[in-house]
C-alpha cells in the first residue's frame, strides 16, 4: 500500500474502516459474481503412458549446469517511499507457550547446484514426498528413505521426449487424499542461455496406486506454444487438478497474465487419454493467483467451483487493499460453457506488500552483505488450503508484508470463511514477533480448527533458519498463541545469489487429520549455493487427542537394536537405536543412527555422544521436551563437522523434569567406516 500518511484520502479512510471490520469476522458487503475478462488458451494434451515401478527404474542424477531458475518476477507498480506506516494486525511478540514439540525432523533432498531450490512436498497414509528443483525423494515416515534423491526426469525415462530431457524445475507435489493417489509436476521447454523456445510443457505423473514407488500415469501436456508459463503451482478438487502461472513473452522479460488451467482428474485418475485442459488468461492486473487445495476428506458442497484467490495492494493501483477471490467453474463435458467469475473482495486490514522496492537485494543474513529476495509483490505464498467442516468452510492463505515501512518482513496470514456464500475475513494478523524476519510462508489448517504456519527467518546476527509458530481455535483471533518452534537452525548463509526459494510446503497427515508436515531450505555451512532442506512434523494441542498417535510419530521399535541400561529417575524409558552398526559412507544405506527414547515426563533433555565418560563428540541436543516417544539421529560427525573415527561410542540422554528431578539413560551404537 501507499505509505505516505501525511494525508489520508476519503477513499482511503473508507479501506481503513472497512479493513477494521473484517478483522471482526463481520462478512463483506454481497455483490454479485462479474465475469472475468478471459482468453482462451490453446493447450494441446499429449498421448499418456504407464510407466514402469519406480523401484525398478535406473535413478538419474539430480545434478544440473545451470545454477538459477527462470525469474519469477511481475511487473507491478511499487509504493511510494514514505515511513510512519505500521501494520495495524501486527503481533508484536512471540507467545511465552512452548511451541509444539516436533514429532519427527530428517534431512530431506541436498543441493543439485540450482538455485532457487523450491522445496515443497506432501504426505499421506504412509509416505512423504518431496521435491526441490530438478529433484525428488521419497521417505516412509519414520524418517527412513526408500528412493534416494533423482532428477525428475526419472519417471519419464520410458516416454522420452521433453519430460525426459528438458526438465526444468519448478515442481510441485501433491497427495490427493480423496484418491490416495500422488501428483508430482515441473515444468519442461528447450532453452539456450537466456532464451526459452516453445512448446511449454507442464510434466504431470500421478501414481497409478497408492505406492508412490510403483508405476506412474504420465501426461505431457502443452500448455502453451506462445506464452512462458512460470511459476506454476497446483489444487486437487475433486472434479479436477487445477494450475496457476504466470504467462510471459518467451525472453521472460515481460509480464503478461495469469494462466490458470483445469485438468480432467477422474480421467487422469484412470489412465485415460483426456482433452486438453481447459484454460484461459486474465490481463497483468492479476498477479499471484492460487487454487483451492482441499484438506480433510469432507468434499466441498457438490458444484462448488474451485476458487482463486489473489491479494490486491492499494499501493500497486487497486482502490484498497484486499482479497479477490474468483471463481473457475468448468465443465469437462462441454468446456466452452466453463466460466471465470469474480465473487468478492474481501477489505483487508491496511498491509504494504513493498519489500525493499522489489529488489531482489532485500533481507539480511549473518556473516554476509549478501540480501536474499524477500518475495513481496502481492504473491500468495502456497498452498492456499482448504478444509469443510460442515458448520462452515475455510480457507487459509499467506504472504510476505513489509510491517513498518522500513523493510520489516513479515507474515500476513487470513482465515476466510464461507467462500461460496458469504466470504468474511474470519481473522487476519501480521506474524513479525521481533526484528527478524519471517518470509516464503505456508500455512494450514487441521480437522480441530487449529491453524499452523511455516517459515524461513532470518537477521544480520541469525543464519536462515526453519521455524513454526500456531494456534488452536481457542486463542485470540488473530494471534498464533502457541509459541514458535525451531525445525533447524541454520549454520551458515547463501553467499552467491540472492534468490532464496519461492516457496515451501505445510501439509496435514491424512492418516489422523492433525499432524502437519513442513519442508523448507537452509545451509549447514555458509557456501554459494550449497543448500539443504528439512523435513519436520508436529501437531497441535487439542487435535485428536493428547497422544501422539504412533503412526506419525517416531516411537521406538518393540524390540530395541541397542543395548539400554537401567534408568535413574523413571522417567526415560524404551532407549533402543537402529541400525546399530551404522555407517555415513555415502552410498545412502544406513547412514544415520537413530536413538529412540520414550520422555514419561515433561524436561530439558540432552542427549550427547561420547567416545569414552569424559570424551564428548557431539551434543546432539539441549532442548525442552514434552512427554511422549522421541527420536534423536546423528550423521557420525563431531561437534566440529569431521568425521568421527570407526569404533563403538557411548550416547547419553539426560533430562532435568519440571519437578526437579532428573533422569539419565545410556545406550552404545557402532560406528563403522
């Protein structure tokens, strides 16, 4: 938004009063649905293939030339330089709660030299999913692997053509919960330097079962023969998969729309051969559009279109700043009756998407003058979730907001309710709890109405690091109450480029409706574009019960692979460790050590590996805990990041419990080289 206070407009007085009302849940003034202003867009499906079982195929190496992805960058107006402005939503500190403990965090995908990495991936019943550019693993969740990373070309190795050869990122993925089935995309074209030729492809694989590791319906789709799409990002309704891009002229220099983009799911669900998607592009007014993506097994009402949301800065010429919401109503049968719609704009309390004047050069890290790109510009940060819960629909949605019109990133986040029917901003607030900053946001909501969001943050005295904050539908509107967790801490920054990930992925288990997945970037050490990622889960109180269910959680094994002694103190029962022996060679077999310990009561637990009583290797963790199963791992690694000699070391687990006792436990494991 403009940030020039001194003079307050009518038409801005009227936004500001209007946002004041939306932040109490009060609905927006009806209107009705206008046609969107569309053309169509001439897409071309391709014949699809079954491929053969993942296990079976040769994995490719994820590793690439080229260093950078294709821009994401609009062409928008940017706001006036002014000061004064402050987010009237902001949250101003961080909760005292303790945050969610973390019921499982892993390594997930490593550097394949381009950058940005655009992590993202999805869970279900018995798997997590993830995918960076050029690349994808997949894990049980337990935490163990069972596809070590491949380029996603992989899966199209029996096709051939552009999917197979010309892969170029961006990818996305998806569980469809309704089909338990798996979607894995990027995009793919011939390029030389600079220059992008068409056709554009967007590469699309869903799984023929559940078993993300067996065979793969492939569509190579064109989904344009004059227009760049980039950026794409997808929804699973369920009549249909539904994709957002930008459009631009080939060279990427100029932006020219939103493609949006509708697939025949049932048919693609089957293996069939489908039409064309239907597919249309609006004028460069719309920017950052995202579908719907359904969460939970409750279906939206029957006939409900899937719906786009954008969010519109008064600063970048609209009147106020706001939510649109559209609508895309298609019919597979007779595509030409589909339409666009507009169906609301939701007064938003006053934000300024403005970030550094849309220089890439933005926020700061430790130990660097190197920025990162702060991803402003009014792009909905994905998913855009969500959920039926019968009484009423919601749908969650974020984006990067400066806070104070100095360059102050933060995270603006909304819970919309009854989209359909009476669309209100339920609740809306600003996370920027201190002077750090938040950004490349992904929220979600799970079956008890809590709310959940995940974050990169950073600061000129913090490396880029992972972190979570929530709420439970109790809290204050607006506030997420339930403290902020770490999923890793960052050890070094990004040195050679200022692109950091366009975005992450939060995600909710199917299998009990409560837990949430994150996956995101960071270093380890300080390098130029050698990056990785994370993957963690928790949940929030009140959601299923207070026990974590086993399934989702890293309990212990029934019987232990280690060697437990007697406890001192009662409280730190199960000890075991797998695989014992392990050993960090490289070739991506039983690299790690897991140690498994049941907390009976809450602590501040630590867990060391020594090589002899007094010889410390490694501290592997000093952290509150709360009760419940835990898993500890370590990479055969000192404290320094060498690598530990061969031999059998001690691993000791300490907690200090919020009734002053204490309780000790030791365990060996092996370490061979």
């Amino acid at each position: 938004m403009r940030r020039l206070w001194a003079v307050v407009t009518a038409t801005m007085l009227m936004s500001l009063l209007a946002a004041a009302t939306s932040v109490t849940g009060q609905a927006a003034p009806s209107r009705p649905r206008v046609a969107v202003p569309v053309t169509p867009i001439q897409t071309l499906a391709l014949q699809p293939t079954l491929s053969p079982p993942l296990r079976e195929m040769k994995l490719i190496s994820p590793l690439v030339r080229e260093s950078r992805a294709p821009s994401r960058r609009v062409s928008a107006p940017i706001d006036l330089p002014g000061t004064g402005f402050v987010d009237p939503v902001l949250q101003t500190s961080a909760s005292t709660a303790r945050a969610p403990r973390l019921l499982q965090s892993v390594d997930g995908i490593d550097a394949t030299r381009m950058l940005p990495p655009d992590p993202v991936g999805d869970v279900g019943p018995d798997h997590y999913v993830q995918a960076v550019n050029r690349a994808f693993a997949i894990w049980d969740k337990s935490g163990r692997i069972l596809s070590q990373q491949a380029s996603i070309e992989t899966l199209w190795q029996s096709v051939g053509g552009p999917c197979a050869t010309q892969g170029k990122g961006d990818p996305i993925v998806q569980h469809d919960l309704l089909a338990d089935r798996w979607l894995i995309s990027e995009f793919a074209f011939s390029q030389t330097g600079g220059s992008r030729f068409p056709p554009f492809y967007q590469c699309i694989a869903i799984s023929a079962t559940s078993d993300p590791l067996g065979r793969w319906y492939l569509y190579p789709f064109i989904v344009s023969s004059t227009s760049f799409p980039d950026y794409p990002k997808f929804g699973v309704w369920p009549d249909g998969y539904y994709l957002t891009v930008h459009l631009y002229d080939t060279s990427g220099s100029e932006y020219i729309g939103q493609g949006i983009y509708a697939f025949d799911r049932r048919t693609m669900l089957n293996g069939g051969e489908t039409d064309a998607p239907v597919a249309y592009q609006t004028g460069p007014e719309y920017t950052g559009l995202l579908p719907a993506d359904l969460d939970g097994s409750t279906r939206p009402p029957d006939g409900t279109p899937n719906y786009l949301f954008t969010a519109q800065d008064d600063g970048r010429t609209f009147p106020n700043d706001r939510i649109e919401i559209l609508e895309f109503d298609v019919n597979f049968t007779d595509p030409a009756s589909s339409t666009v719609t507009s169906s609301a704009f939701l007064p938003a309390a006053a934000f300024d998407t403005n970030m550094c004047n849309d220089s890439f050069e933005c926020l700061p890290q430790r130990g660097t003058s190197r920025r990162l790109d702060a991803i402003g510009e009014s792009i909905l940060m994905y998913r855009l979730a969500y959920r039926n819960f019968g009484s009423h629909e919601s749908v969650v949605l974020n984006h990067v907001v400066d806070v104070n019109g100095s360059d102050h990133a933060g995270i603006r986040w909304y819970e919309i309710r009854n989209p359909s029917s009476s669309p209100r901003i339920h609740q809306q607030g600003t996370y920027a709890p201190d002077s750090d900053h938040r950004w490349v946001g992904s929220i979600a909501m799970d079956s008890a109405g809590g709310i959940a969001l995940g974050y990169s943050v950073t600061g000129p005295s913090l490396y880029p690091s992972v972190r979570y904050a929530g709420r439970v539908a109790s809290d204050p509107l607006g506030q997420l109450a339930q403290g902020e967790g770490t999923l890793v801490d960052g050890g070094g920054s990004q040195l050679g480029e200022n692109r950091w990930g366009d975005y992450s992925a939060l995600t909710v288990d199917p299998k009990d409706d409560c837990t949430f997945w994150y996956t995101q970037e960071y270093y380890r050490t300080s390098s130029d574009s050698g990056w990785s990622t994370r993957i963690g889960s928790f949940r929030l109180p009140g959601c299923g019960g207070s026990t974590p269910d086993p399934s989702t959680s890293p309990g212990p094994e029934p019987t232990p692979t280690g060697s437990p002694p007697p406890n001192r103190g009662g409280h730190i029962n199960d000890v075991s460790d797998r695989p014992d022996p392990f050993s960090p060679n490289g070739d991506g077999r039983r690299e790690r050590v897991k140690i498994f310990f049941t907390l009976t009561q809450r602590g501040f637990v630590s867990v060391a590996i020594k090589r002899s009583p007094r010889d410390v290797v490694k501290r592997l963790t000093r952290t509150d805990l709360e009760a419940g199963p835990w898993v500890i791992d370590w990479n055969g690694r000192t404290a320094a990041g060498t690598k530990a000699p061969g031999g059998t070391y001690i691993y000791v687990i300490k907690a200090r419990h919020d009734d002053g006792s204490t309780s000790r436990a030791k365990g060996t494991v092996t370490l061979r080289r």
